[in-house]
C-alpha cells in the first residue's frame, strides 16, 4: 500500500487500494480495519489478519460501515433550521454563512450577562478518536469560557470502582487469558455483542478444558454459548462478590502472601464479609446459596481466572461500589500473580497519549462543570440543575442526546427553547438532529485522520483517511477551527493541523508509550504499548492506589462520605428498598445494546435494521400474569413515560426482569419513543454516572 501521508488516494484510481484504519466505535475492540477503495467510493471493510486481537474479522455492525458512509442519508452539507424546534425543516446554506451566523450568535452569548459559561457542548463516544473525539473542540471551548461538561453517561461508576480498588483502569490481559487462565467468568458482559474479539481468545481457553460461566440477568447470546448461564437480579453483582469472599475466606483458599505483600485493609474486609453468608446472598442475588459455594470454591481453587466484567452492572445506583467490590476477588486469591488471571472492566488505563498537550486544558478559565446525565434538568431549569447561568447554546457532536440521555422527554422539552441556539455536527439527521438551529455535516472515520488507543487491549492504532469527503463534510477539528477563525479568535492553539495533533498526541515520555511513534504507526497501522507479553500488570504489586496496593479499606472511599470497606449498595428502584413505587411498577428494566446496534450509530443502516423493531422479552411467568401474549403490542411505562413494543416470551430473562433492546431513533420506533422515555437522570454512587438500568416499569397490552 503506497499511500502519501497528506493524501488521499487518487479518486480516478481504477485499481483497489486497501488503506490501514481503525473502527472509531465505543467498544473494547478498537479493530484495525482494511478499506477497500475503488474510484474514490469504499467497497469493502475487513479487519486486520496480523493485528493480535482483531484477528481478521469485523462485527456485524463495521461490516457495513460502507454502507453507512455511502448512505443516500448522508448530510453533505451545512443546514439552517426553517421550520419550528424539532421539526426537522432545514434549508442548505453555505459553510461561510452558516460558521458567521453561528459565530455571531456565540459572541451574542459570551459577552452577555451571563458570559460564555451559557455555552455547552456535549459530546460523547460517537468516535473513541483522540482527534475526532477530542482535540480541536476543547481547546476551541477552552479558549472560549465555555461550561465544561463531564462525561458521565457510560463508563465513569466503574472507572472510578476500579480505581479506588486498584488505582487505575488497568486491568487483566485478554489476550494471556486465551493461553493461561483456568477459569472463565464472564459478568454482566455480553461479549459476542459487545467485545466479539475477545471471544476467540476465551474458545482458546475452552480448548484447554476451562470453562466459561455467564452471570447475567439475561440469557445473552454469550450466555447461550457458554457452559453455564447464572440468573442473578440487576444491580446486585456487589453481593454475590461478597458471598464469594465469604467462602475464600472461610475455607482458606485466599493467597496470605499476597494479601500481606500487597493489599491494605485485610481485617477489615475478612470483617465485613463475614457477615455475607451465601444464604444472606442467595436472598438478594436469586441465585440457590449453594451455587454461590460452588462458585467460589471454583474461583479459589483456579490459580488464574480471568473475570470479565462490563459497563452493564454499574449502571445502577450502587454500581460504582459493585465494581470496587469486585475488583478485590483476584487480590483475595492472588490470582494477579499470573498472566490471564484478574479482573479486567477497561485496559485504557494502559494508554499514556499526552492528552494535556491535545486537549490543552491550561487554555480555560475557571469555569463550572455540568454532568451529562443531568441534561434534561440542565436545559430546563433556570439554574441548569448544577448552579450558575441558565444553558443558551449548545453544540452537540459525537453524540445523540435526545435518544440517548436518560429522561428524554426532559431532554426534549430542553431542546425545543425557541431561545436555545442548538449547533449540531453529525452523519444523518438524527433525533437530535430535528432539533438544531445548525446542522453541520461531518465526516466519518472513512474520511479523515485520527489515533486510537483501546480499552479492550494493548494496542495504539492510525487511522488514515480512505477517500476524500464526501460533499462538503467537514472533519470535527476542521469544523472548530473554521468556527474559531469566524470568531476571531487567533490563538495558535487553533492552527494546528490533524497530523500535527497526531504528532503531539504521541508525545508522551511514559515508558509504556515507547516505541509508539507516528512512523511506527504510519508503517504498520498499529503498534503495541511497551508492555510485556504475557502480561500480568500486578504479579508483583504495582497498583495505582496512594499506598501502592490494593486498597481493601480505602481513605478515599469515607473522605467521600461512602464506606470505606467494600460493601452491597442497592439499586434505588427495586421492590426491597421502594416497596409502594415496586407495587405500581414491578419490573426491572435493562436496555443494553442490541447485536446489531451501537447505541444509535447504526440504527438508519438497512441491512441492519431490516425486519427488526423495537422489542421487550419477558419470562413466561411475568407475561401470564399480565395475560400477554408473545408478538403482543405492548406499553412499557412508568412516571417518567412510556414506550411501546412488541412483545418476546423467553424463558431467556429473569422473573421480574424485562429487556428492551435499544437504542432505536425515535423516529423510526412505533410511538416516536424510545427506551430512555422511561430512564431517570439519577446518578451512580461514584463517578456521578448514568444509573440507566436502575429502573422499575409495568407493561401492558398496547
């Protein structure tokens, strides 16, 4: 492949050129890709045979990336809203009109009475690109004044779980787990949906005779092909680690070298789960007391189980405090020691790009922080529910928030302020997309630079770009510096380009970013971090935590006001701890990603949402009672609001549990809802994150 850096390749080109890339998607995977292209147009997206962990294949959804990109839908140009709030009216106008008459709107705000903290952007995962995602647009807000925003809504619970245990976002080696673990424990993980290339790794142990078990509220596709599927009730993961510590300890299966060598707060964890029988469990997980022994003994006598765990299980209240809790099982049983064994939410932690000089933060004055979650409340309360200036402008990209945050129709009520200048950045004309006052057309991962780090493994990647825009699609850092420029604003800061941001993304003098250049990356695609293989991050100690070691008793934890002890933390929303709100609305409602969807990204491709619509799966047990019948219409409702479905009976849920897989465009659901109609904007106990699964409905025949 001879590709100039600066170019891209030549659109009369009537052979096939293959460019290196990277899938940009919010999944542990972060694939190194092969594109395909012909006469300018892509034909085809495969992953990388030599890449370790993408091992020559894609999901089912960036298989049709093509199709995406080359959509008829694609906007190609900059949009002016001529109809009302939420219409979806629009009139083509030209880049310089559109970035002037924004800019003007901006400076209106800024030097208003309430100042540039009225502006707002808002963005998410719609890229991981460290460009793309996140460079050019924060110096741009920076530089402005602008509110900051926190970015709550997916990961932060776990991650901050993770780091008051461990100290960071490291965790256990897939890719070892595949040639040295001995126990498989996949929890709240749908790994076939969700982290497909890990799967191959696990087959790989299964060859070796090690089993896989699947602790999850549904029977999963993963569940399904594992070799055993362990029903346990939402939101009470941190239990069952509680009772299986229990047993550790009781039958002296912990590991008293590494506990005394390397974990602080023993006594006071062996004192706490003493009071965590099985039985004690048993009562809140739903799973029979002596599986849980059995379990445990299993996990005890394994030298090095690898446990997956997933963003799923901290979306309730006490989710944060369930990660913390279950992060201390291989400290217990020293199966840190060994490559594959530990537990393993995120490897991003792993990755030391030099985000100060990308984003660069020293550019912003003092400024509030609005949480993303609460965005509902943000733009309808005078005080934007966090204090300060009520939000007149927001700039939405990477992100689709009136079908994604929870509480939608408080996000909806926001979003149609006539007084709210919305400036969206998107692919297609989204549910949020109705909404904008501007609506700029950007480019897709196909169509621009960018570098990735993962949190699935240990692997930088390049992303190049395959063909050129498609129309007048802009890239996000072209978009904020033209923006910028139309401002006034004259900082150098705003005149770097994508290849420079690269350059200064790279720079970093971690050790484990050795070896990790843009010559490396420009040459192979992707470059693995300067860490070891096999690799085993704490065999020898090492934790991130301010003494040094895992932090069974945690100083952080009570200067929060929370227990300092790992500890059960109920959901907010179930019949134990709201017995009159569970007596209306009796069920859990959990609405993780289905196969063939990534939160909304691919939601308008057709072949992947050809012959499918919003469902509801249901136990046979929950559907008799509501005399429902499978393919029944259904309303699911509760305070907040309602959504409609078609009905599945499967014995693949919980009693008591209901899925809805999501997340559908509203517009193209039955009712113009979506599961987020019924979600609250409560916040988790660590990391102020999204508690989208802690969520009691009823449903009835529509």
């Amino acid at each position: 492949m001879n590709v100039d850096e600066n170019a891209f390749p030549p659109s009369n080109e009537e052979d096939l050129v293959v460019v290196r890339g990277a899938c940009p998607h919010d999944c542990p995977d972060t694939c190194a890709t092969l594109v395909t292209v012909t006469r300018g147009r892509v034909v085809r997206m495969a992953g990388d045979g030599a890449h370790p962990f993408t091992q020559g294949f894609l999901c089912t959804k960036v298989n049709r990336y093509p199709e995406r990109t080359h959509h008829a839908d694609r906007l190609t140009t900059p949009l002016k809203r001529v109809g009302p709030k939420g219409s979806g009216e629009f009139a083509p106008i030209s880049w310089e009109v559109a970035l002037r008459e924004i800019a003007e709107r901006l400076q209106a705000i800024a030097v208003g009475p309430h100042g540039a903290q009225a502006i707002l952007p808002y963005s998410y995962a719609g890229t991981m690109g460290k460009l793309q995602g996140g460079a050019m647009d924060h110096r741009f807000f920076h530089l402005l004044g602008a509110s900051k925003l926190d970015r709550t809504i997916c990961a932060t619970a776990g991650m901050v779980g993770m780091q008051m245990t461990v100290g960071q976002s490291v965790g256990a080696d897939g890719e070892s787990a595949g040639d040295a673990a001995d126990l498989i424990l996949l929890w709240g993980t749908n790994t076939l949906t969700a982290n497909p290339h890990l799967w191959p790794h696990l087959l790989r142990a299964r060859e070796r005779g090690v089993p896989i078990r699947c602790i999850d509220p549904i029977r999963t596709r993963t569940a399904a092909q594992a070799d055993e599927w362990i029903p346990i009730r939402p939101g009470t993961d941190a239990a069952l680690a509680l009772a299986i510590m229990h047993v550790l300890f009781a039958d002296g299966l912990e590991d008293r070298d590494y506990l005394a060598a390397y974990t602080i707060g023993e006594a006071e964890l062996r004192a706490r789960v003493t009071e965590w029988t099985p039985a004690r469990a048993s009562v809140i997980t739903g799973i029979p007391a002596d599986r849980i022994i059995a379990l445990a003994r299993e996990y005890g006598t394994a030298r090095a189980a690898f446990v997956r765990i997933n963003y799923g299980l901290q979306r309730h209240a006490g989710g944060g405090m369930a990660v913390r809790t279950i992060a201390c099982l291989p400290a217990v049983t020293g199966h840190w020691r060994r490559p594959g064994g530990g537990v393993q939410l995120s490897t991003s932690g792993n990755f030391k790009f030099n985000m100060e000089a990308l984003e660069r933060p020293d550019l912003s004055p003092p400024v509030r922080t609005i949480n993303m979650t609460r965005l509902g409340d943000a733009l309808t309360l005078a005080d934007a529910g966090v204090g300060g200036p009520p939000v007149q402008a927001l700039i939405v990209y990477n992100s689709n928030p009136a079908a994604i945050a929870p509480d939608t129709n408080a996000v909806r009520r926001g979003l149609a302020r006539e007084d709210l200048l919305t400036v969206v950045l998107e692919h297609f004309q989204t549910d949020t997309a109705d909404f904008a006052d501007y609506l700029l057309p950007a480019t897709t991962q196909l169509e621009h630079w960018d570098v990735h780090s993962a949190y699935g493994h240990v692997y930088a990647t390049l992303n190049r770009p395959a063909i050129a825009p498609i129309g007048d699609a802009l890239p996000n850092t072209e978009i904020f510096r033209r923006l910028g420029a139309a401002m006034g604003m004259s900082h150098p800061a705003l005149q770097d380009d994508d290849l420079t941001l690269i350059r200064q993304a790279l720079n970093s003098p971690h050790e484990r970013m050795q070896g990790v250049t843009f010559e490396r990356l420009m040459a192979d695609g992707w470059v693995r971090l300067n860490v070891p293989r096999p690799y085993a991050p704490y065999a020898q100690g090492g934790f991130a935590t301010p003494s040094g070691k895992v932090e069974f008793a945690s100083p952080r934890m009570a200067a929060l006001g929370l227990d300092a002890v790992p500890t059960y933390t109920p959901p907010r929303e179930i019949p134990d701890e709201a017995p009159e709100l569970a007596a209306r609305f009796p069920l859990q409602l959990i609405s993780s990603p289905r196969h063939q969807f990534l939160n909304t990204t691919f939601v308008n491709v057709p072949s992947l949402s050809r012959n499918a619509e919003p469902e509801l799966h249901l136990h046979p047990t929950d559907a008799a009672i509501r005399d429902l019948a499978d393919g029944a219409s259904v309303r699911i409702h509760n305070d907040r609001g309602a959504f409609h479905a078609t009905l599945r009976v499967t014995d693949g849920v919980r009693e008591g549990v209901a899925w809805a897989p999501s997340i559908w465009w509203q517009k193209l659901s039955q009712d113009g809802e979506n599961a987020n109609a019924v979600t609250s904007q409560a916040l988790t106990d660590l990391g102020a994150g999204a508690a989208f699964y802690d969520c009691l409905v009823e449903v009835e025949a529509a």
